[in-house]
C-alpha cells in the first residue's frame, strides 16, 4: 500500500470521522452494530478512493460511501432493530442542575422522535442538523434540492407531531 494513499486515507477518515459516525447511527440504534457498520464503510471508502474524481467535495462523496455502506449494510442484516439516536446534538448551555436535567429530558424526547422516523429521514435531520446545505443534503441523498426542502418541512411536522405526543 503507497504511503501517500494511506496518508490521504487517513486524513479522510480524521476530518470526516464524526459524520460517518452519525450516519451508522442514523441507520442503526444498536452501539455494537454502529461499529460494524463504521468499519465496512472505512472498508468501502478504502476501496473506493481511488475512483473518487474530484467532482463533488469529498465530504460529500464520503457521505455517498457511508449511505450506500449503510444501505447495503441493513440489506445484509435485516434482523437488526434499526433505530437511531443521534450521538452530537447539543441544547444551549444552562447554570442550574433543574434547567440541565430538563434539557436533557427534551433532548432525550427529540432523540426519541427522531428515532421514530423513517431511515431515508432520520438521515435528512441528521444532516439538517449537522449544518449542511440543501445543496450538499441533495448530493448526498441523491434527490434534488427542491425535494430536500420538502422533506425538511415534512420531517420537521412530523418530529413537531412526535414531540407533541410525547410530552
């Protein structure tokens, strides 16, 4: 194996760490089956560098690997229970022990929620939530921009619907 191409893999893998973590948990609530997943993407993203071309960024290209790897992945392995609890989202800071237990109380509830959404949408606010553009959301998925708008407003009725009902 070139020295070169395990530097850049490395490097890869260093700067896109946490989102190919996101994504095997987007797909899969089991810890020890996220980390299976995680490594047959590492794996799939091995594989596939050399045929990266350079025509999308490769953080896009490596959330391409890691759905694909995830799809693939859950075909492979339907007996798994395949819920989601997004590992980094944070609420605003708060002083007192009351307002941290409450934050995490409504951040459990969003996670639960989030859980109980399709794969395909427990994907999209995980990216919407990461920050990412439409743009970059649409690269991903493979759908188009207007469709990941949406599918944005649909998921988020839903997680409001979820959110309300589990109060």
């Amino acid at each position: 194996m070139p020295i070169k191409e395990e530097e850049e893999f490395n490097e890869l893998v260093k700067n896109n760490h946490a989102s190919i973590y996101r994504i095997c948990r987007a797909y899969l609530y089991d810890v020890s089956h996220a980390n299976d997943l995680y490594q047959e993407i590492l794996l799939q993203v091995w594989k596939s560098l050399h045929g990266f071309k350079g025509k999308a960024k490769v953080s896009t290209w490596v959330y391409r690997v890691a759905v694909n790897t995830a799809i693939s992945y859950n075909l492979k392995n339907k007996k798994h229970d395949h819920q989601s609890l997004p590992d980094q989202m944070q609420l605003p800071y708060q002083d007192s022990m009351p307002d941290k237990i409450e934050q995490e109380i409504q951040l459990d509830r969003l996670r639960y929620c989030i859980s109980q959404l399709e794969t395909g949408n427990r994907l999209i606010i995980s990216l919407v939530l990461e920050n990412k553009s439409y743009k970059d959301i649409a690269e991903i998925t493979g759908t188009s921009i207007n469709l990941v708008g949406v599918k944005i407003n649909r998921i988020k009725a839903r997680l409001l619907k979820l959110m309300q009902e589990t109060k």
